[in-house]
C-alpha cells in the first residue's frame, strides 16, 4: 500500500524572515561593489581621457545603464521570480566590472563607459531588491521591510570607499594597475551578491506569493514546484504571462488604471530629482567656496547617512500614519533641505545640514512611494510596474544632473535650490489636490 507523503503547511512569516536576511546581505555586499565604482570611475575617466567634460560621463553612465537594466530586471521576474530578476542584474555588474579593469589596462576612456553602462545593473539589483521585500510581506507592513532593506545598504555604502587603497595595493602584485584594483574587487563583491541571490532567495518570494493569491488546487509546502510540476506556459494566468512577456505595456496599463500608483510614482521620481539635483552640485559649490576636499567628503557622507540611517524609522511611519502623510513629510523636508542649502554661500555647516535633510526627504520619497506603490498594484504586475518606477527615477535622475549643472553654470547654486524648493512645492500641491478624489481608506495601508 503506498503512502501519500504529507505536505507542510507553509510558513509565510518565516519565510519572510529568509527573505529579509538574504536581501540585506546582498545589499551590503552589493552596495560595496557599486560605492568602489561610484568613488574612482570618474577619476579614472578624466585621467584616460584628459578632459573633465568626458569624466562627467562617468556617473551618466552607470545611472544610464541602471535606467536601461530596470526593465530586463523586472522582465526576468515577472517570468522566472526574484531570484531571476536580481540574478541577472548583478550579472550584467560583474560583466561590466570585468570590462572596466579590460579597458583600463588598455586605457580605453571609452571602452570604460561602456563597462560603466553594464555595472549600473548593480544599482537596478539595489533598487529591485527593496520591492523583492515586500511580496510576502504582512499586511499594514511593506514599507518597514522594504526600508530595512534599504538601511542595509548602508554598510556597504559607507564601507566601499574605504576598501579602495587597499584594492590598489593588492592589484599590482596580481599584475593589474592600482586602478583597476577596485573594478576588480567591484567584480568579486557582485559575483557574491549573485551567487548570495541564487543560493538564499529559496523559496523565491514572488512566486510563493503569487502561488498564494491564487488558491492551490492541493496545500502548499515549502518547496517551489519542479519543472514538471509548474504549469505548461498556456496555462499559466493570462496576468503572470503579461507580466513577465510585454513588461512596458503591462506597466502603462496598470498606470493608466490606477492613479494611486501614478502618484506614488511621481513622488519616487519627484524626490529622487531633487536629491540627485542638489548632491552631485554640491562638491562643485563647496570647492568654488574654498572647502578643502576632506570637508567636502565629510558633507556627502552626512548625505548619505541621512539617505539611508533613517529609513526603518521612516517605513515604520509610512505603516503606522499612512503613505501620503510620509510622502508629504518627505517634500517638506526637501524644501527646507533645497533653501538651506541653497542659501549656505560658503558656510560649510549650513550647507551640510542641509544635504542631511536632503538625504532624509529622499528617504521619505522613497520609501513611502515604493510601498504606496505596492499597494496599489496586483502581485502579478508589480514586477513591471516596479520596473517602469525604477527606469522613471534614474532617467528623471539623469536629466536632473544635467540641468543642475546648467542651473549652477549659468546662475549659481543658490538659484538650484530655490528651483528645487519650487518643483517640490508645486509636486505638493498637486499630490494634496489630487488625492482627494479618493477616500481615506484607500490611502491607507491595510490594517495590520
């Protein structure tokens, strides 16, 4: 007589739990590789090249390839799951960091850039791995999972630079030049991270959820279904094949359909502008200003703490008093970050305490908008909406360096800010008169 095996009851929470601790070390291994790239690439750019202009190109690469990589990213999971997703982000970093330490030994400014394109896929797997928490994450609690995520990236951040000399040390005796010491290292810290995804993100959290939205025909266990077992393709929900096979009209549909999304996703690319707007021209002021380079250092380091430290605290907020209220404390924040900075001149302090508010506003954007976004999409789409909010923001982030530097060029940082001060004004009022339409509930987290 054969026995049928008893299957496990999942448990959700506990998978949860997993899926929090493997992001967050993913995150922090990540987010050394990508700060190593964003400290030396536009050093090494300027020096291969001789031209400042041409370094500048540097940091509009790998913004420009994370913007380019959003897509694939959310493609790859919508079709095979996080795992998927994430995996084929930081692929697309190691293979760019190994074409960086190529081009430098052959001192290719150019084919530099190139490889700079392909390592923004560590910033899109950054990105992409904050909304990867929230899949299995309880009701009322998508925004503290995915800020822990995002604080996790704090190490890393804050430890990347540090690891630079080092890399420079050890490179020479391995036969390469210091320079491409960090690339390498680059390359090693995203191969971990991929391999860290692939290994830990088991079961994968965006098809268990999705397995859960749609009731099983048998109970469920822990393990996810062999090829065998996972249904034919034609089978499959028409929603999932959508998301995963036409990413970009599956997003402008559900955009198109839900206008809490389209105001999440405008506070995400509102906020991001502004951050990026005001920090890439802030050395430049303080160095017109006379600041030594280690102050100028110590002010982005301030940014960045501000950018990140905060941020479990903030997702706290975002479920306990609402997503908009978070949002709208966010651009408050900013506004008081772009006029004080704005109107430091040449106080290095004020200055500072400006870019401090500037990171938390950011945060505040941030995290409030992913997880507002969240809300309002269905689990079979939110890969490819999340994707779009992800291009959205870097594209809007790039264009927002551009015209910063025009802006400073032509008229002066105090002009920047009081121009931020006012897009982020105007996005208020907006985002106030436009929510009204709906009812308190429906801007609201689900009760915990």
């Amino acid at each position: 007589m054969t026995t049928t095996p008893t299957k496990i009851p999942i448990d959700v929470s506990r998978v949860q739990r997993r899926v929090l601790g493997v992001l967050s070390a993913a995150q922090i291994v990540s987010g050394a590789g990508v700060a190593v790239g964003l400290a030396l690439s536009s050093l090494v750019v300027s020096r291969l090249s001789g031209s400042t202009v041409i370094a500048g190109f540097a940091g509009t690469a790998t913004v420009l390839g994370a913007a380019l990589l959003a897509l694939p990213t959310a493609r790859a999971a919508g079709r095979g799951g996080r795992r998927a997703g994430l995996t084929l982000a930081y692929v697309c970093a190691l293979l760019g960091s190994v074409v960086a330490v190529v081009a430098i030994g052959l001192e290719s400014w150019q084919l530099l850039l190139a490889g700079l394109v392909l390592v923004g896929g560590g910033s899109a797997g950054n990105l992409a791995a904050r909304y990867s928490a929230t899949d299995l994450a309880p009701p009322g609690h998508a925004a503290r999972h995915l800020s822990l995520v995002v604080w996790a990236s704090t190490i890393g951040t804050v430890a990347g630079p540090n690891l630079v000399k080092p890399a420079q040390a050890v490179a020479e005796p391995l036969g390469l030049t210091g320079a491409a010491g960090p690339f390498a290292l680059s390359a090693l810290t995203f191969a971990v991270t991929a391999l860290i995804v692939a290994i830990g993100l088991r079961p994968d959290p965006f098809i268990l959820a999705r397995r859960i939205a749609a009731p099983p025909a048998e109970p469920t266990d822990l393990a996810e279904p062999t090829e065998s077992a996972k249904p034919a393709e034609s089978a499959r929900p028409a929603a999932a094949r959508d998301a995963g096979g036409r990413t970009l009209r599956t997003a402008w549909e559900v955009l198109r359909r839900s206008p809490q999304a389209r105001r999440a996703l405008a506070g995400i690319a509102v906020s991001h502008t502004a951050m990026v707007s005001v920090m890439s021209m802030t050395p430049v002021h303080l160095d017109h200003e006379g600041a030594s380079i280690s102050v100028i250092g110590i002010v982005i380091s301030v940014h960045i703490a501000g950018m990140y430290v905060l941020s479990p605290l903030v997702g706290w907020l975002a479920d306990r008093i609402g997503r908009r209220n978070v949002m709208l404390i966010g651009m408050g924040v900013l506004i008081c970050a772009a006029v004080l900075a704005g109107s430091g001149g040449h106080r290095v302090t004020q200055v500072g305490a400006g870019l401090l508010l500037l990171g938390i506003g950011w945060s505040c954007g941030l995290v409030s908008g992913s997880a507002m976004l969240t809300d309002a999409v269905e689990i079979a789409h939110r890969p490819a909406v999340q994707g779009m909010s992800d291009l959205l923001m870097n594209v809007c982030g790039a264009t927002g360096t551009i015209l910063a530097g025009a802006v400073v060029g032509f008229a002066g940082y105090g002009v920047l800010g009081a121009a931020v001060a006012v897009l982020i004004g105007l996005f208020s009022v907006w985002l106030v008169v436009a929510a009204r339409r709906l009812t308190p509930a429906a801007e609201r987290p689900a009760a915990t």
